[in-house]
C-alpha cells in the first residue's frame, strides 16, 4: 500500500527528476561531445543569419514575445489562469495541473542550468544578459507549460473537434514563436529551444497523468461530497472478497480516507464460498448504505452488481482481480486509493448489465458486467492455472489459450433479437456490454455500457493465415465495411461483428461457458437479454479528466441479406457487421 509521500514521488516527484536527468544529459553531450561537429556547429549560421535580417518590426515583435515568457508575466498569467480553471471547473484539479506543470517546468529548468554551463550565440545580442547559462531555454520552456497547460484545459471546454484543435494550435504557436524570438535575439541556440520543448512538453504529461487522467483523483473532490444539508453523514459498505484484499494496512488505509472525506465509519462484510458477493450486497442494501464498494476480482463485483441492479444505490470498484474488466473500460484508478477516492469523491454513472437466462426452466438470473461467452474464451479461462495467474497476471490465460488451438470449431446458430437464425462453424462467440480486454486491444470496438445494446463477436479462424488476420483485426480495432458481402463470404471470414438487444447462442455439443471470466460450466445454449441502465456506478469525475474516445469506429450499415424486416424496429439492431 503506498502512502501519501510514496504516490507522490511514484508519479511527480521521480517522472520530473527523470526528465531533469535527460535534459542534462542531452546538455552535456552537446557542450562536450559534440561541440563544433555537426549538426551542432550549425547552429552558428542559422544564429548568424537571424542576426543579419534582424529590422525595427521584428525586434519589437521578438521584444512582446520575450515579455510575455519573462517569468513576471508567466507568474501573473499562471496565477490568473489558475483562478479562473478554478471558477469555471470547480475543482481543484485545473489549477493545480497548471501550477504544476509550470513549478515542475521551473525545476527542470534550475537543475539544467546548474550542471550545464553554455556560451549565449556568437552574435551581436539584443538584451543584456549574462554570458554563461543559454542552456536550455528558460522563456521557451516556461511558456510551452503554461499557454500548452492552458490549451489542455480549454479544449476540454470548447465543443467539436475542430474547434478544439484550432484553439491547441492557437495555443501552442505562442511557444514557438518564443523560441524562434529567442534565437533571433541571440539569447539561446536553437537546440536549447528544443531542449526547453521537450521538457516543458515532459512535465505537461506528467502533471496531465498525476492530476487530470480519468486513472488519478488529485486535486479534490470537485465538487461532488455526497452529503446532504440535513446533517446525514454518508456511509458506505465494504463488499471484500478476502482472498484479494486481506491486509490490515489497506483496509486501516481505506477507513482512513473515508473518515478524511466525511463519511461514517464504513461496514465491513466478507465474501465466502457460499455467498461470493450477492447475499453481502443485499445485507448492506438492507442496511441502508449510500455507496457499496467491491474490492475484488470480476466475479464479485459480477455478482454484487447483479444485486445492485435496480436499486440506485452506487456500485463502487477497488479492482483487485486479474482482469479488471469493468474498471478497464470504465477508466477506474487500478491503485488501491485512487479507487477509494473515486468512490467517496466521484460522480455516478448508469450503465447497462447483462443477464443471461437460466438453463432450466425456474432458474435464477445471472447477470454480467463485462462479457459472456461460450467456446476457446471459456476454455481458457477455465485451464488457466491459479498459481501462474497470481504471480503474471492475465498473461496467464495466453498460456492456457495455447492449449486450445487446435480444438475443433463449434457449430453455432446464432439468434439476435428474434431475426433469422445465423449458423456459423466457429471459435467462440463472445457477448460483451464493454469492449476492451486486457493490454487494451479491442475485441468489441463498437461497446458502450450504456447504449442500451449488446454487442457480439464470432469468432472463427481457420488456419494460419485466417489466425494472423483475426489477431490483427483485434490488434488494429478496426472494422471493414463492406456491406453488400453475400452470406457465404461472411461465412469465411475470422471475425464477425453483431449488436442486439437479446442475443441466442447454441451449439451442437456442449461447449465451455463463461461469465466475466468466472466459468460456469458446459451447456449448449447462451441466451443473453440486455437490462439497460440498471446499474449506478461511481466513475472519476468527468469534468476535467481527459479520457480519449473508447469507440473505434461505429458500426457499418446493414448488408441487405439481414435488413430489418417493415415493422419490426427490434430487428435492426441485429444487423450484422462483418469483419
């Protein structure tokens, strides 16, 4: 469990120190190594002919452009844009991004400057400045982490996608026309631009990782403290799964964060064998809590959320599994405090959930929050070996994968929502409400959690060659759409792509079965119906985390061959989108 000091250094403190490291290096080398050896005597020149074509109007360009890097008006402009990002995000987060991309900036800039010693350009210079000490660029780099910080902050803000690059390259042409100020002026080399872009560009992603990533909760709450003006004071239950979280220290740690947040002391309850998550949850819904956190793998918080689904009240994630599945595609912190925080500190998000209808008839309701599925995925995750999972991780279920190669395809018939049925001699076929697996590769690009719709792969390499293209689909995330393929050529393909409200699956023989990578034993029949929205889950705070796109692409139009039908909307959503 890290501490306060330990995140700190792990995530500013060492990534700045790092850079600072590089910079000096990269200094040194040029003013010792390759001093008057090309491309670095170059620079003389391209410094000489600046000096030559210097006039009135671009000296007093090159003078506005140098004020406006001098560190009293990065200061006063540092200190403004923080107020203001604090104004308009209410969060802390902003302002402290900004303010620490430009400190860190600074000390990258002072330790260069105090191991790195570098003659001012051979030219006639038009500021007074000392002698030694060009190296790197000070106005340069200290107006990248600033007007740069800026435009990461506004472009959050601004709608459409061309409009926020015109503002990014509005923004980021100020720090270059300082550099270029800078070497017309003769106050620094170009390679100390360059050194100074490179190190404010550094610390821009550092602090962007530390503070504004959807993964971290730096920098406060923002605004959304769950309590109420009637004095309530908000209490969450502990859903632990005791395999993965036993330690004193993180559960001492996670009483702690909720009591720095104002919440009551939380309840504590234990998964076992008999009861691995669903008949906790229901005894902390009883119990009237505001939040349910789960610290475990996929299959707990599979089966608390399916006792969660309806009710309103928040699921809360602590990942502590191999896959994480749910947390990856939601952009949940995987460090066990960030995921504390996001859960006292973010805001609540409704998402879909699977459920898959019962194999007898009276049965109970399974439900997902990830993927089911039948065939290789389900034999893997089976024939992974415990004692490797725990010591790599996921990497485990490729070593099982491998065991199951070979094994022969499956007959499927494939129904989705009540259209024609779809045979296909396949792999697996997978049912998915989230997109990505492990290591980030896309095997649904199209899933959304909150669409309303499941989304389904079939999945059925043949050979080789069939194998490398199905792996580079999946690696590519990418979908080709050629809507008009008859049904015979989407028959050879290795990867077909489908999205429905109820989906049907069965086989000729019985096939493995999974459920967010928990088997659940053979059968010969998945069927699969959406329930959208049951679910609230507490996600990082939105406003100011940047978190790229998850969809891919969307979904090509339907091939004629399994057009919707007059009068039955349901059946449009079943189209197929071969891959």
């Amino acid at each position: 469990m890290l501490t306060e000091a330990g995140r700190f250094l792990r995530r500013i403190a060492l990534p700045v120190v790092a850079t600072a490291l590089a910079v000096i290096g990269l200094g040194l080398l040029v003013t010792r190594v390759l001093d008057g050896v090309w491309p670095i005597s170059g620079e003389d020149d391209l410094e000489r002919t600046f000096e030559a074509h210097r006039s009135g109007g671009w000296d007093a360009v090159s003078d506005v452009l140098s004020a406006l890097s001098g560190w009293g008006a990065v200061t006063a402009v540092t200190i403004a844009a923080a107020a203001l990002a604090f104004a308009a995000y209410r969060s802390w987060r902003a302002p402290l991004f900004l303010v620490g991309a430009v400190a860190a900036q600074t000390l990258i800039f002072v330790l260069a400057r105090i191991f790195v010693e570098r003659d001012r350009p051979d030219v006639v210079p038009l500021d007074d400045l000392p002698g030694h000490g060009s190296y790197p660029s000070g106005n340069t780099g200290a107006a990248l982490a600033l007007y740069g910080g800026i435009a990461i902050l506004l472009s959050a803000r601004i709608g459409g996608r061309v409009g926020r690059w015109v503002w990014r390259v509005l923004c980021l042409l100020v720090p270059v026309a300082v550099g270029l100020a800078r070497v017309y002026r003769g106050d620094s080399h170009p390679t100390d631009v360059i050194a100074a872009i490179a190190s404010a560009a550094a610390a821009l992603a550092i602090m962007n990782s530390a503070v504004l990533s959807p993964r971290s909760v730096w920098g406060g709450p923002g605004g959304n403290l769950r309590h109420t003006g009637d004095g309530h004071v908000p209490r969450a239950a502990l859903v632990v799964n005791p395999i993965k979280l036993d330690s004193a220290d993180d559960r001492a740690r996670i009483d702690k964060i909720m009591a720095e947040a104002g919440w009551a002391p939380p309840l504590w309850l234990e998964t076992t064998v008999e009861d691995p998550g669903a008949g906790v949850t229901r005894t902390a819904v009883a119990e009237g809590v505001d939040l349910v956190v789960v610290a475990g793998g996929d299959g707990t918080v599979r089966e608390c959320a399916g006792a969660l689904a309806g009710t309103g009240v928040p699921l809360a994630v602590v990942p502590s599994g191999t896959g994480n599945l749910l947390a990856r595609n939601l952009g949940l912190p995987i460090d066990l405090a960030d995921a504390v925080h996001v859960a006292v500190h973010g805001r609540d998000r409704a998402i879909d959930l699977g459920a898959i209808d019962p194999d007898e008839p009276g049965g109970e309701i399974r439900h997902f929050t990830a993927m089911a599925g039948i065939g290789l995925d389900a034999a893997m995750v089976a024939d992974a070996p415990d004692a490797l999972k725990k010591k790599v991780g996921w990497p485990a279920y490729a070593v099982s994968a491998t065991r199951h190669l070979r094994d022969a395809r499956m007959r499927v018939t494939l129904r989705i929502d009540d259209g024609p049925p779809i045979t296909r001699r396949a792999r697996m076929v997978l049912v998915g409400n989230v997109g990505a697996l492990q290591a980030g590769m896309q095997l649904l690009p199209g899933a959304e959690p909150d669409d309303g719709m499941l989304d389904v792969v079939v999945f059925a390499p043949y050979g080789m060659t069939g194998w490398a293209h199905a792996t580079l689909r999946v690696v590519g995330r990418r979908r080709r759409d050629e809507p008009h393929a008859p049904d015979r050529q989407l028959r050879r393909r290795p990867i077909e792509h489908f999205t429905g409200r109820k989906v049907e699956v069965e086989t000729a023989r019985p096939e493995p079965r999974e459920l967010d990578g928990d088997p659940i034993g053979p059968g010969t029949r998945l069927a699969v119906h959406v329930r959208p929205g049951v679910l609230t889950v507490r996600v990082p705070d939105g406003v100011v985390a940047l978190r790229p796109e998850s969809r891919a692409e969307p979904f090509p139009a339907a091939p004629p061959e399994f057009a919707p039908e007059p009068g039955n909307p349901a059946a449009s959503s079943s189209a197929p989108a071969a891959t």
